[in-house]
C-alpha cells in the first residue's frame, strides 16, 4: 500500500469533522468500538503513559505546550492532535532529540494502515477518527514512547481517546458548543467532557463557570479522582506582549508543589494571546502532576518548552508589514479573546477581516465581537464540507449593521484584503481552523504573488517573518 492509497482507504469511512453526527450517543458512537479494535492489536494503548486533554477551547496549545517541555526534557513523546491544517502527518509525531516536528512517516502510515484494513471488518461500524486513532497508538507504542499527549476530538466521554488510562486527565476552558450534541448547558458540556476521568486518575482543569466546576468536581469525587483547578490551587501573573513580534510571560504565584514549580517563576510564552497565560498555567498543573514519573522534568526543561512552542493556526503571525495574522477562533468566546487580543497586540492601524464559519456554529454570536474594530470585512468559505457559504456569512454580518464583501475562497479574500491594506496595517483571516488551514495551504503561493506585484509597483518590498 501507498500513502496515498492508504488515505483513499481511510477516506472510505464515515468522518465527522466532515460531516458532523446528529447524535452524540452510545448507539452512534459506540464508546467500545475502539477498544475492540485495538483489542486484535494486543492494546497498544496501555504500552505508554499518557496525558489525556479535553476541553473547547485551548486543549491543542495546553498538548503543544505540554509536549514541548517533555521533549525538551529529552523525552520521546508522542503527540496526537486534531485537526490537521496542512498535512496529515500533524496528527500524529513522536519529537525525538533529531525530529522536534516529528511527523508520522508517510510509509509507515501506509505500513499501518494495511494491517488495520485486513482486520476492520471484524470490527463493524468503525469510522475514520477511530481508525486514524487506532493508527496513532499502534505507531506511538510501536515507536517506543516515553509519554504521549493525547488531544480528544469531539467531547470526551464517547470520543475513541477514552480509550486511554492516563497518568493525568485534562480539561481545558469549557464553552457552550456542539450544543446539538453535548448539551445546552455548562454544566451538560462538562458532563460530557468529564467523561475522561478515570478512577484514581487526577484531573486538572482549566478556570471554569461554577457549574462546569460543580459538575467536574461531582464526577472527579465519584471516581476518587483527585482534582486540581488553575485559578484555585494554581495561581499566576501575566505580562503581556507589547506587539506581534514580543513574546509574552506568567509569573507563578500560588504553587502547591513549590518543589517543583516554586512560586515567582517566570516563564516565558512564544504563542500570543494573553489567553495563553490561562492555558501554560494548564500545562505547568499538568506537568507538576506527572513529574513524580519523569524526574527529568525539570524547571528548566518546561522554561524552555513553553519558550519554544509554535502551534500553527492559533493566532499565528505569517508577515509584519502588513501584520497578517491567521487564527482558528471558532466559538463566540474565541472570537472575544481574539478581539481583545487584536486590540492589546496592534493597538494602532487598520484592521482587515477574513472571515468564514462552519455552518454547525453560532454564526452570529461567533461574528459579533469581531466586527467593530474592522475597516473592511471579506466574507469567505473555507473548502469543506461544513463550511457556512460566504453570502450566509455576509449575510449574517450584514444583520449584524456591518457590509461585508462575499468572496468564494480564503486565498481570493486575502487577496482582496491585501490590496486595500497598508504597510501598519492589520489583516486577521479567522473564522475557523479550516480558513486557517485554507490560508496555510495557499500563503507560499500567494505571498510569492502578491509580494512581486508590489515589488514591480514600487521597487521595494515588505518584510517578511
């Protein structure tokens, strides 16, 4: 089997980030399915220690910074995270001291997968994430692992993760989403994403609501699960960056292991947005609780693995003049923290949104807090099955009080944006991960572009990051 045969085979199952389930239900998304199937491949899952990470928002950069500080204590570790913005392969990576990418060979995706297709029909009604997760935990337990940070796809208590027996599970910042599915309430959401915890196992979590907290505490008391909340038991300061280009900091207050994290460390943040402060807290209450298992983890491993972590997508710089930034916000506190963000990194200049929603969301409530500060606004569609047209987008912004200019794809609204926009200048394309991987995907070609035509206009050029 060839790579690309072997993501044809995948394709043939039934994938609900595509297309999303009209039920979240046992029946649906049989919660045992996945276990047996890794069952025939002697539970590889049970050959590594884990980290296992719900939440709605934050949970892939609290994996990536968790991930980051192990490796930088010269771990392997495996990270599996969805989704992808540009390749497959993200998904799945072992960061060795030679790879701190990691990305899953593209033979062994095609080795694995052939021994998944001759066995998946014992195993009726499997769908491609549980597949895909299958193939995660086979390469991380065939590759050796020290300790992999597992992201949960869609909610927890169902997802193909739970599959796993962690050494910590995580929740990070819950928010009223897949409410078809999860729940209308906080306290429904974290019900569902309180599936995770396992009997015995400790659970960290993120600052929440009081009922995703009473509800999270319930849950955790029942499975004699021993609980930490950030904002409660762990406590910092913040320093923010002063512009795009500055990283920013937290500051430790309250530690209740100050033999490992000792309150007034500093640590220093690459990835933007003050809501990072929130999630490295996450990160560091996550480490501090499975350092008794890596004595290796040291104060100066996790410095450096939160300086150093790039997560793709999340409020991510691509060119300074004019700043272009992408991001995946795509739920109406997402989109708030942006906004607020936006304002405190690039007080001065105009702003330019791109913007596309999936269908399945809010749109209106996910649009709102972005508007006001935009100059221009391009509605666009991102290429997926989900995503929300760019005339209902403009649509949407247009009940809102604001015009906006429909444009068919990322890569035609960027460019529109860029045309308008001037060298202190901002152009944020946001919406969804799927407009971020969209821009992704087209950026190399259309900076190349873009940047020649100025070039030609005026015998000079932009800077680039």
């Amino acid at each position: 089997m060839r790579y690309e045969e072997a993501l044809d085979y995948l394709s043939r199952f039934i994938n609900y980030e595509k297309k999303m389930t009209e039920q979240y239900a046992p029946e649906k998304m049989d919660p045992g399915r996945p276990g047996r199937l890794l069952q025939l491949f002697g539970d590889p899952q049970r050959q590594f220690p884990s980290i296992h990470i719900a939440g709605s928002k934050g949970k892939g950069s609290v994996a990536a910074m968790s991930a980051a500080a192990l490796h930088a204590a010269g771990l392997r570790v495996g990270l599996y995270t969805s989704p992808h913005l540009q390749d497959f392969r993200e998904r799945i990576r072992v960061l060795t001291a030679d790879d701190a990418e990691g990305m899953i060979p593209r033979e062994i995706v095609a080795a694995l997968v052939a021994r998944l297709q001759e066995v998946a029909p014992a195993v009726p009604g499997l769908t491609w994430f549980e597949l895909v997760t299958a193939l995660g935990f086979l390469y991380f337990a065939e590759a050796g692992v020290d300790v992999a940070v597992v992201e949960v796809g869609l909610g927890g208590r169902l997802d193909a993760t739970n599959v796993l027996v962690p050494l910590v599970s995580v929740i990070t910042r819950l928010e009223l989403e897949h409410t078809a599915l999860l729940g209308n309430t906080l306290a429904e959401i974290a019900a569902e994403k309180g599936g995770i915890i396992k009997e015995g196992v400790p659970l960290v979590s993120a600052p929440q609501a009081e009922e995703a907290v009473a509800c999270l505490e319930a849950i955790a008391a029942e499975r004699r699960a021993p609980f930490t909340l950030a904002g409660r038991e762990w406590q910092a300061t913040g320093q923010a960056a002063a512009g795009l280009d500055a990283d920013q900091q937290i500051t430790v207050t309250t530690s209740p292991v100050p033999a490992v994290i000792p309150p007034g460390t500093t640590f220093t943040l690459r990835l933007l947005g003050e809501h990072q402060q929130e999630n490295a807290l996450v990160a560091l209450a996550t480490l501090a609780e499975i350092h008794q298992h890596f004595p290796e983890l040291s104060l100066a491993a996790m410095r450096e693995g939160l300086s150093a972590v790039h997560w793709p997508g999340r409020l991510q710089l691509l060119h300074r003049a004019p700043a272009l930034v992408v991001d995946g916000a795509h739920t109406p506190q997402g989109a708030r923290r942006l906004a607020e963000a936006l304002q405190a990194l690039h007080p001065q200049g105009r702003l330019w949104l791109v913007v596309g929603v999936t269908a399945d969301k809010d749109v209106r409530a996910v649009l709102q807090p972005l508007l006001a500060q935009a100059t221009g606004i391009f509605a666009t569609q991102a290429d997926h099955p989900r995503a929300a047209t760019a005339e209902e987008v403009a649509g949407v912004i247009a009940q809102l009080g604001y015009d906006a200019q429909p444009l068919p794809t990322v890569c035609a609204a960027l460019e529109a944006a860029w045309a308008l926009a001037a060298a202190g200048d901002l152009i944020c394309a946001t919406g969804s991960l799927f407009v971020a991987a969209d821009l992704l995907n087209c950026w190399e070609k259309l900076q190349s572009t873009m940047l020649k035509r100025e070039w030609d206009a005026t015998e000079g050029s932009r800077d680039r990051v």
